[in-house]
C-alpha cells in the first residue's frame, strides 16, 4: 500500500494537488494494469471522518461481480494537508484471471 501526506500553503494548491494524485492512481491501474477505473467524489457519508471531501478511483470485478475503491485522496477540512493511499488491493486486483 502507498500511502503519502503532503502540506500545502494554500486550500487552492491542495484542492489542485488532490486532482493530480487521483490522476496517478488512475493511470496505474489503466496504463499499468490495464484495469478501467472510475473517478468519482465520496457522498458525505461515505467520506472520511473529518474530511473536507474524499475523492476515489473505483474499478469493478467481474471475477466476482464487485467494485472495489482503488485508491482514495482525502482533503482534511481543518487545514491543507491531503492523505493519498493506492490500496493494497492493487495487488490482488492484478493477480485475477
């Protein structure tokens, strides 16, 4: 699992930094892996506990007819400091037939 935290002078260059990182994740999964993700926004029940906002890539297993959350950049509404994590469902995603 990778997991990073970063702080930031400003909410603008965390927001911004929040897009990028999702983007990373993205890419892992689609360019490296070749596994197709969506991007997406957690509902505010389903975003973490104290966060501004939650953003997430999602993917589907049709292995097992589920999906799965891939990665996820969280933006703590209190100050400008982001948490990323690339799950370590990465791994288990690449190893399905």
């Amino acid at each position: 699992m990778n997991t990073g935290h970063t702080a930031h002078l400003t909410k603008e260059s965390a927001d911004e930094e929040v897009l990028q990182i999702l983007d990373w994740y993205a890419d892992v999964y689609e360019e490296l892996l070749a596994v197709p993700v969506v991007k997406g926004r957690k509902t505010e029940n389903e975003k973490f506990p104290g966060a501004l906002y939650t953003t997430t890539i999602e993917s589907f297993i049709e292995a097992n007819g589920r999906a799965i959350q891939a990665g996820r950049v969280t933006r703590p509404a209190h100050i400008s400091v982001l948490t990323y994590t690339l799950r370590h469902r990465t791994h288990w995603v690449s190893t399905l037939p």
